[in-house]
C-alpha cells in the first residue's frame, strides 16, 4: 500500500544553502557541490508544485528577493564580509537571521552538519517555525564529530540536531548512528538526481559498450584519496581513468597532479561543467570511488542514472555489493578485481548497468524521491493532516 496524504498547496518554504545561489541561477562560479545541486533541485520542484518556496544564500551581488524558476532569493551578507573574528556574528549571523525573517516560512530545510544547524534551529525556535534538518555526511552522524574542528562549530550543531522537529538521512547506517550516539531518531529518504530519460540513456548505453573507461569524479583532497586511483592505473594498464574535478589548494592535491601527468592512462581533466559531466558518464564503462569515508555521494546516483556501475571502497547500506550495482573493494588490489570482473565480461557488465539503472528509476528520480520530501514537509508543516491510502 502506497501512503498519501493532501499536501497545502499554499505551504511557504525556505532551504537555507549558503553555496547554492550558483546552482539555482546556473552559473559556473562559487562552489557548487552535490549538497548545492540537490537544494537548488528540490527548490525549483517544489515551487513548480505551487509551493511558496524560498532560498537564503550568499550575497553574489544577486537581487535581494529575486525569483528564478518560481523560487524567491534572499541573500544574507557577502562571504568575505565583516572584520576577522567578529564576522561570525556581525555580519554573518546577523544577515542569517534577517534573510529568514524576509523569507517568513512555515518550514526551514538545512542540509550537511554545521555550525549553521543551530542557528537555523535557533531562529526557528524563537519565532515558532518548524525545521528540518538534513544529513549529508556520515561524519555528521559520528558522535565525535571529527570533521568539525572547533567547539563553537560542535556546541552550535548539536543543538540544531537536537532541536530539530526532523531529521533526515540517506542510508539506514546514518540513522543507527544517529540513534546510538545521539539518541536521535529520523527518517530515512533516498535523495532526488536528475538523469538521462529512457531515450538518452538507451542511447548512451549502446554507445559505451566498447569502451574500457574508468570515471573519478569529486574534489582532489585527501579525504577521496584520489591517490588510489593512481595505484588503480597501474595495476590496470588497459584501462583509461578520466580524472574529473577541482584541486584543493594543498600539497597533498598538488603531489596526486603530478604523478597522475606522468601515467599514460590517466588523464586530469580539472574541474567541469555540467554538460561536461554528462559526457564523462556517458563515455565511462565504470565509475570509482576511492575515499575514507562518504556519506550517499551525489555521484553514485548520477552514474547509476546513466547505467553506470561503481567500484568503491565505501558502499551506502551495503548497496553495491547487495544489489549487484558494481564492486566493493577494501584496498587497491580488491578494486582492481573488481574493474578487470566487469570489464572481462560483458554479460556481467549489461547486468550490472541495467541494475544499476533500475534502482536508480525506483529510488533516485526527481518525482520518486521529491514526492516523499513534499509528504515530510506537509507532514511537519501541520502533524494534524489527515491521511488517506490508496
């Protein structure tokens, strides 16, 4: 039985995503990651569903109050505002607040851990409004909060988890860590990605059959270990790894350009555009992720939107391994067997891609994952809505 309930087409809803202006407007500066894509996503789906739907981010020099594709912006103080050390409060958390009482919703949505968190939760809590708070990293979930390096940052995102009237999660680990370390409970719900319709996919998917291409794509820091891609080429020398996305400014990302220059079948390809991206999917046979730790990576659901199977090292609620979506590997020679597996066989391989592609269809797709959002939102909005079954 599938469970629907009659959602106020008249709710007012603000996403709090301080990096998302570039997402929602399609422009190419600032920092645009998986957290600003899906926040600009569910923006614009929510408001083409008749929702009041507002965002407070980053002054970009945008137009306080400007509406792209039905969604109002209203942007806090510019980033590199305001004195050193006084600018977390003036004018950083100041313009916070004033952005949220500009945008007067019912409902304020945050995601990824933060010192943020608490002051959303904050605000919400002084004015009467309700807020949901969203998790990106598994990191955010770990009682020890290793990520978060100063008190202040801990002090404030503690009470936003805790003051939350919900919190979400991606995997059923985040919510086990979550009720353990925190004695906090939440729903799991799977995030939107767009992808390729029937058409193209069935298109792209005919096209790559022949190639022998490996797809890493994220940031070059420590944490994705891109260095093990590296050791990755060597072991597979008949194997072309695309390596996609911005260097941090470190020595560690610096010292993984260089090596990768000089190996044959690695090419750095920087950072790219979202058209770009596309192409990398469609041309790649496999995709690989190398990191330590991840939380649901935005990038597993686009390449399993293009049919493209994963070969990780970290694998969400056991899911790879589970449901035949790739291969899990715990060190470099693991994952090498599991790109040579593949790509040995072809029958193997279609069976994966076609897999990977159906959950993908069932879990991910804007309209399966976002419908299950809009119910939350409704459901917090006013906990005394009637439901009805179908």
């Amino acid at each position: 039985m599938t469970e629907y309930i009659a959602c106020n087409s008249d709710l007012r809803l603000c996403l709090v995503a301080h990096f998302a202006y570039g997402a929602l407007a399609g422009g190419n500066g600032g920092h645009i990651g998986g957290v600003e894509r899906q926040t600009s996503l569910m923006a614009k789906w929510l408001a083409a569903r008749g929702h009041r739907v507002s965002l407070v981010t980053w002054d970009e020099g945008q137009q306080d109050g400007e509406v792209i594709d039905g969604v109002h912006v209203f942007k806090l103080c510019r980033q590199d505002a305001g004195l050193p050390g006084l600018r977390f409060f003036r004018p950083r958390w100041s313009s916070l607040n004033a952005a949220m009482k500009r945008a007067d919703a019912d409902v304020y949505y945050h995601n990824c851990g933060e010192y943020v968190t608490g002051q959303v939760a904050m605000w919400c809590r002084r004015h009467g409004r309700k807020f949901i708070y969203s998790v990106a990293n598994d990191t955010d979930c770990d009682v020890s909060l290793p990520e978060m390096h100063s008190l202040r940052e801990r002090i404030l995102y503690r009470y936003g988890l805790n003051r939350a009237d919900c919190v979400i999660v991606q995997t059923c680990r985040q919510q086990e860590m979550l009720l353990e370390g925190f004695a906090r409970d939440s729903l799991v719900i799977p995030m939107p990605c767009p992808g390729p319709s029937d058409a193209e996919y069935a298109a792209c998917n005919h096209n790559r059959n022949g190639s022998q291409r490996a797809l890493w794509i994220g940031r070059i820091c420590e944490q994705k270990r891109p260095d093990r891609l590296l050791d990755l080429a060597q072991l597979c020398p008949d194997v072309h790894f695309d390596l996609v996305g911005p260097a941090a400014n470190s020595e560690y990302a610096r010292k993984v350009c260089e090596r990768a220059r000089t190996l044959k079948n690695v090419t750095v390809h920087g950072a790219a555009s979202r058209d770009r991206v596309a192409d990398f999917y469609r041309r790649a046979k496999v995709m690989c992720c190398t990191s330590d730790f991840e939380g649901f990576p935005n990038t597993f659901l686009e390449a399993w939107s293009y049919g493209v199977p994963i070969v990780s090292t970290v694998d969400p609620d056991g899911l790879i391994a589970g449901k035949g979506l790739g291969a899990v590997g715990t060190d470099v020679p693991q994952l090498a067997a599991g790109i040579q597996g593949l790509l040995a066989s072809s029958q193997q391989w279609r069976r994966a891609s076609q897999t990977s592609r159906e959950y993908f269809a069932a879990n991910h797709a804007i309209d399966e994952a976002m419908a299950r959002f809009e119910r939350v939102f409704c459901e917090v909005a006013d906990s005394s809505v009637r439901r009805t079954r179908t």
